[in-house]
C-alpha cells in the first residue's frame, strides 16, 4: 500500500476519499471553525461509528467493503469494482437495493444516504457504502426517514419511479419483517411533506 498514488480523489463534505487501484482511504478531514479539542472528539467518535456499522451490517449479510485499517480519523477499506447503481438501476436491481436495506434496518442501522449513487453493484451483489452518517436506531421514523430520501432520489434521478419502488417495496419486504410498518411511515412522511 505505501507508495501508490490514488487514481481519483473525491473531497466529500466531511472526507477526503482516496481511491486506489486495490483500496479506498477515507480520511476525516479537521474544521477550523472548531475548537481542535472537540474537532478531534468529533472525527473519532464518526469514525468509530462508521467502523461499527460497517462492521454489524456485513454480520447482518448486507454487502459492503472489507474494512482493513482503522485509526481516529482514517479508514482503509476494499475498493469494490463494478457500476454505480445510479448508471445501471432496473426494477430486479431495486427489488435487490429493496432486500439489501432490509437487511440493513434489520440490524437496526439507519444508512442516513440512501442513494443509487452509494451502492455498487458488482457481480450478482448490490454493495452499501459511505456509511459516513449511518447510526443505530431501531425507530419506525427514522427507518422511515432513510427509505424516503431513496424514493426521493428515485423520483428525481430515475426513469419509471413508481415501479421501481413497487420492486424496492418487494425486496424489502422479503428480508425485513417489518418491512409493512415502515412503508406506512413512509407514506406518512410524504404527506407531512406535502403539507410544509
């Protein structure tokens, strides 16, 4: 790993990504608008929270990058090669995105970005990534809340919204036991949204 040189970097809102040819490094970077002290508190504990995740979701059976190394603010992880789901998206892939966050809620993690363009699907497997906001929480509303920004992003990104939903609705339903429960909070939070 020492001495290559990244084949892309991307400057995230709260990271700076680097990309390498076997390996991705996330590095938090420091806000000089914070106290260093309590910027240095900050990063760690996202850090540690994104490991842990990562960590309980792939228990959980939900794809994602193999973790390698981890220090306060760093993360070395396995670069996954395939599409960005945003450029490939169909009903079956999202009847599999739909089985892949049931999973996820399923471990009670909340991913906090649900968007095509954090899964990769490679093979005959949709990966998560960028656990970078993702916590615990078991809440109907914020299950809720995480399956809404994906409907968003389908309406405003995607051809054929509603019937990649009914596939997304389908896969969830097949791996989350309360899958019924937070469709209806989801419905719930669209009409709040119609309502501001």
């Amino acid at each position: 790993m020492k001495g290559e040189v990244p084949v892309q970097t991307i400057q995230c809102a709260e990271a700076i990504v680097e990309v390498y040819e076997h390996f991705v490094k996330k590095v938090r970077i420091p806000k000089s608008y914070r106290v260093k002290e309590l910027d240095d508190q900050i990063r760690t504990r996202r850090t540690k929270m994104e490991v842990k995740t990562i960590s309980e979701a792939r228990k959980g059976g939900v794809p994602t990058p193999i973790l390698y190394n981890i220090s306060d603010h760093e993360i070395t992880m396995e670069r996954i090669e395939g599409e960005a789901l945003r450029d490939v998206l169909n009903d079956q892939l999202c009847e599999g995105v739909g089985e892949v966050v049931g999973k996820l809620h399923n471990c009670g993690i909340v991913h906090s970005d649900l968007t095509t363009s954090n899964m990769i699907h490679s093979g005959d497997k949709i990966y998560l990534i960028d656990f970078g906001l993702s916590y615990f929480d078991q809440s109907l509303e914020a299950r809720g809340v995480d399956i809404h920004l994906l409907f968003q992003t389908l309406k405003s990104t995607h051809d054929k919204p509603e019937e990649l939903r009914y596939a997304f609705e389908v896969g969830y339903r097949s791996a989350f036991s309360k899958a019924d429960e937070v469709l209806k909070r989801v419905g719930e939070i669209e009409q709040r949204g119609r309502y501001l």
